[in-house]
C-alpha cells in the first residue's frame, strides 16, 4: 500500500487537539528546566571551584602529600618551596597562604566564615590586578582586600568602598581595614573570600606556623618543560610534599567535590528526576493518543500499513514533543540562571554543550516513551478491533 509522503500525519494527530499539544509541551519543557537547574547547579560549583587556582601567577604549585581541596588548607615547610629555587629553568618562588578565618558583619554582629588568602605584596601568588595597582594599600597593618562576589550577609562592604570610604570590621578578633575590591567569585569553602599581605595574614592568624606554608607557586622561565621541572623536583622533595601542574591542581579539586561530597550524587540523582518526570509525560500524552486513535490505527493496519509505519507516527510524535519543548525550556533556564547568579553570587551560565546535551537527552527519552506507548499499537489486531 502506497502512502502520501507529504501527509505530516504526526503534526496533524498532536496539533488535533491544541490544549492536549500545550500541556504536553509544558510537561516536557518543566523537566528539561529541571535538567538545567540541576546542571548549572553542579557546573557552578565546579566552575567556582577552579577560579581561585586559575588565578595562580605561575606553572607548578607545592602543596601537601595529603592536600585535597583549597578549602581545607594543610600546612608544609615553607624551607621545601625555597629548595626549588636551585633547579634549572624556575625563574622564582613565592607562598600562598590560605586560612579561613571569622569575619564579623559590623552592623549586624553575625558571624560569617571568610577564606583569607596571604601573598607577598612584592610577587603575590594572585594574578589579580588589584595586588599590583594598589600593593602599597595591602602593606598596611591589619589590611585586606575584599571580594565583591562575597555574599551580601557580609555586609555593605561593596557600598562603602564604592563611595570611597574605608570598611572596617573584626577579622579573627582583630580590627581589620578593607581598603580595596577584587572580583574572583564564591566557592563552596566559604562566605567571603579576603587577601591580605603575608606578614597580616600572620598577625589575623597567629596560632599558624610562620615558618609554614599552604602553597607553593613556582614560575618557570620562558620556553621550559613544566613537566620536566615538575619531575626533577619530585626527584629530591620530601614525600610529604607534592608538585602539580595547575590542570592537576584542578583536577584534583574537582575530585574532592564529586567523589568526596554529596553534591555530585545529589546533582546527578535531579537530572535522572527531571528526565524520568520528563519521560512519564510524554508516555501519558502518546499513550493516550494512541488510545484515542486505535480504530484509526487498525483501519490503516487493515489497508495494509506496516507496523513500522504507523508506529514511526507515534515516534514522530514524540520527536516533535521534545523539538517544541526545548526552544522555552532554555530560555526559562537563562532566566532562572541570572536569578541564581543575582542571588548567589555563583557563575551559572548556559553553554553551548550543556544545551545540546539536554537536548540529546529529551529526544533519547521522548523516543524511548513514545516507543513504550506504541506497545498495544505493535501488538494491535485489525480484527479483533472490527
């Protein structure tokens, strides 16, 4: 039997009844914004993880043999980091110490943990622009600089520099000045993200070691081998010590977060809810039609249609489902992205990839229901429907 191949039997049969067509448009575009959510979630925390190592000012970094995440610093000898000076091709050495530390909001007296970086005014560890243009401001006693991301419960500390003012607070105990603002971003280990010079990293927390340190950045001269002076200084170090590239820093950062936290888990069992809700959607929706249409169906079957052809309809239908759903389900993703990013302070961005992989996924499971739904279709007799 001979069709019309310009017939859009699928478009006709959703577009038959509008208010059914709409609704199944909503259910699956709500589980695709709840795919998004959960993975700009989860790529938000592992993007904001790596923007404090991807400011480092050099190629290699010393850290601990135990070392896992910056938010939980570990200490070592700062005499390991000086060691690497007498290996060919390392142009230079400077620590960076990392601490978390009580900062207090000053008008409301709560209490909030703030992640306190140290570096050497003259060579600082950070490739921040705010270390070199306003080093002077740094080296004074009791001063930091404060991170503009850092959540609003920290108080109007933004406000008060923009208007040219001084913010100051307790830090540790201690008075402290804010004297200057940088932009690098929350992470998950803290409220607020502070930096200081090395010698106020000291005095804001004296109970560390000061012949002690938490990371080593090494630079190298220009044209030589990071991995080739990575290996002669694993050749002589201590074993409690270890040196990275920067890409292994970071890898081993986004290690700790998916394999030694719950959000990883968490993250991944809201994408298999938003798929699963998105799936059982489109199953109701074609498994009614199919329903609503049997007689029709088995009038075609009994004119001689191949099953093939009339559940390649269903499949259709289910394609063109998941095609409608996921112009809107992007846009109300963006949208709930800068709300995230307002509130937040956490770099939520819709990628490219991350919009084709949801959609990859939104047509596996539209087809995988619509080739679920089309189970009565497949087994479906003329006869005993006539």
């Amino acid at each position: 039997m001979r069709r019309n191949p310009l017939t859009p039997v699928a478009w006709l049969q959703l577009t038959h009844k509008p208010m059914r067509l709409l609704a199944a448009i909503a259910g699956v575009g709500f589980a695709n914004v709840l795919v998004f959510f959960q993975m700009g979630l989860s790529g938000a925390l592992y993007d904001s993880q790596k923007r404090p190592i991807e400011q480092i000012n050099g190629q290699l970094v010393m850290v601990p043999r135990r070392f896992s995440n910056l938010g939980e610093p570990l200490s070592m000898p700062r005499a390991q980091l000086a060691r690497a000076l007498g290996v060919e091709g390392v142009e230079a050495v400077t620590p960076l110490y990392i601490g978390k530390i009580d900062w207090i909001n000053r008008d409301s007296r709560q209490s909030k943990q703030a992640l306190l970086f140290g570096v050497n005014p003259d060579r600082p560890a950070l490739s921040i622009p705010i270390l070199t243009e306003k080093r002077s401001l740094l080296q004074r006693p009791n001063s930091v600089f404060y991170d503009r991301s850092s959540k609003q419960a920290a108080g109007p500390v933004a406000q008060t520099l923009d208007a040219g003012r001084t913010y100051t607070t307790e830090l540790g105990g201690r008075t402290a000045d804010v004297v200057g603002i940088f932009q690098l971003g929350l992470t998950f280990a803290a409220d607020i993200n502070l930096i200081t010079s090395s010698s106020n990293f000291q005095t804001f927390l004296p109970e560390l070691n000061n012949s002690d340190i938490q990371l080593g950045v090494i630079q190298l001269k220009p044209g030589v081998s990071a991995r080739h002076v990575q290996a002669t200084l694993q050749t002589f170090l201590e074993p409690s010590v270890q040196v990275l590239t920067i890409a292994e820093l970071k890898a081993k950062e986004m290690n700790h977060w998916r394999r030694n936290t719950s959000f990883g888990l968490i993250f991944n069992l809201g994408v298999l809810v938003g798929l699963a809700v998105g799936a059982i959607i489109v199953y109701q929706i074609l498994y009614s039609d199919v329903g609503d249409h049997l007689s029709e169906y088995a009038t075609m079957k009994a004119m001689g249609y191949s099953d093939r052809f009339v559940v390649s309809i269903i499949m259709q239908e289910s394609l063109i489902l998941a095609t409608l759903a996921f112009a809107p389900s992007v846009l109300v993703s963006m949208g709930l992205y800068q709300l995230l990013v307002r509130s937040t302070g956490l770099l939520v961005t819709m990628s490219v990839s991350r919009a084709g992989l949801v959609f990859a996924l939104t047509l596996v499971i539209c087809a995988a229901s619509g080739w679920l739904a089309t189970g009565k279709l497949r087994r479906l007799d003329p006869a005993e429907v006539f």
